[in-house]
C-alpha cells in the first residue's frame, strides 16, 4: 500500500531518518579518465583548505622508500594487462613495496591536515589509521567530449582517430580499476554501492562538480 507522506504531521522518530554528517578527516577519490578527475579535486581543496595528493605528490613524502612515478607507472602496465594475475601481483615484492611506501605516505598526509587522497589508497586503509573517511568518484559519459579531453593529453597527442582514443581511455581506466582492486578490500571501482558520493561531470561541469565534493569535504556547516 503507498504511503501519503503530505498527511504526516507527527515529527516522532525523525532522528531515526535523518544524521548530521560532520566533516571527514579524509576523502578519497576515484576517477574515470578524461572525466576531469583531477580539476575537480583540486578546485575542491582549495574551496574547503584541504590538502590535495595524488600519485606524484604521495610519493614526494616518502623519498627514503626509493618509489618513482616511474616505478608504478610500470608496475600498473602489467596489472591492466588483460591476463594479468592480480592474486600474484599482490603477493609481489613490487607491489609490496609500491603500496607499502603509498600507505606510509598517507599516514604522513592525514597527520599534518585534512586531505584529499586522488586514486592511491583505500577508504578501509584511512579508517584502520583511526580516521573518519568519505568516498567519492567522478565519472563521465560524453564520448566526444572524452575524447577531447584525451586528445589534449600530451599522452595520446598522436592518436589519430575516434576508435585509437576510446581504446585509450579504455586502456586508463583499467590500469585504474586494476589497481583498485589489488589496493582495496573486495569494492568494485565504479559501482555506486562502493562511493559516498558519485558525480557525473558531463551533468554537472567541473566547477559545480567542484562545489558538491568540497561539501563533502566540509560536511554540514
């Protein structure tokens, strides 16, 4: 039987319906290629105070652990392969040593500020540390759009044709689910039952994508 909401006056119980979410200590974002994962994120730091990191910027706080851009850039080419063994892989000594130095360097990160974490680390990892964490993920729909986006990057800058791209950004975003499900505890990457907050940036654009997740970064104020 359907319910008529309008005729309900009563206020009891409303707390069973309703939580007051406080600002995490931590987000940690994924992001599909070319779905402006990265500007959105940053934009959103800026908006909220917070500390942006991601590949680059992780690995800059662990300089003794020896890891390079280089060293995972290698590491998630073998991971997106399609015969790629994740079970092995994440027994490797490589593996260990790549995540080992990211985890370290997002314990450094959450000591200092809030952060944002792009992409390195799962939101179970940031809560064994005893914090609060949210999850986020951006994703975009818009193949030509994509396509732009990708043929902007000085990585695909040669790809000549529409089918050269797609299978590019097919290509990112395996390295990326990849390495998802080899840093995480059993989350599908892009399925919404694993995110806090999805946002489609071909809806919402960059900027107002920016607004929602520095709100989720700012909780009720």
């Amino acid at each position: 039987m359907a319910e008529d909401m309008s005729k309900v006056t009563s206020t009891d119980g409303i707390r069973e319906f309703e939580r007051r979410y406080a600002a995490p200590d931590c987000v940690v974002l994924d992001s599909a290629y070319c779905s402006m994962g990265r500007m959105v994120a940053i934009r959103a730091c800026k908006t909220a105070g917070w500390r942006y990191h991601d590949t680059v910027t992780l690995l800059e706080l662990v300089p003794e652990r020896g890891v390079t851009p280089e060293d995972v850039d290698a590491f998630e080419a073998k991971s997106a392969a399609p015969d790629a063994d994740l079970d092995a892989l994440r027994r490797s000594d490589e593996y260990q040593r790549i995540i080992g130095a990211y985890r370290l360097a997002a314990e450094r990160a959450l000591a200092q500020d809030p952060c944002l974490i792009h992409d390195r680390v799962s939101r179970s990892f940031v809560e064994s540390l005893g914090k609060t964490c949210a999850s986020a993920m951006t994703y975009a729909n818009d193949r030509p759009a994509m396509r732009v986006r990708a043929k902007v990057s000085p990585l695909h800058a040669n790809l000549a044709d529409d089918a050269e791209l797609d299978a590019a950004i097919a290509y990112e975003d395996a390295r990326r689910r990849s390495w998802h499900a080899l840093a995480d505890d059993g989350t599908a990457w892009g399925d919404p039952v694993t995110y806090d907050l999805m946002i489609c940036t071909d809806i919402l654009g960059r900027d107002f994508a920016a607004q929602l997740l520095a709100q989720l970064m700012m909780g009720q104020q």
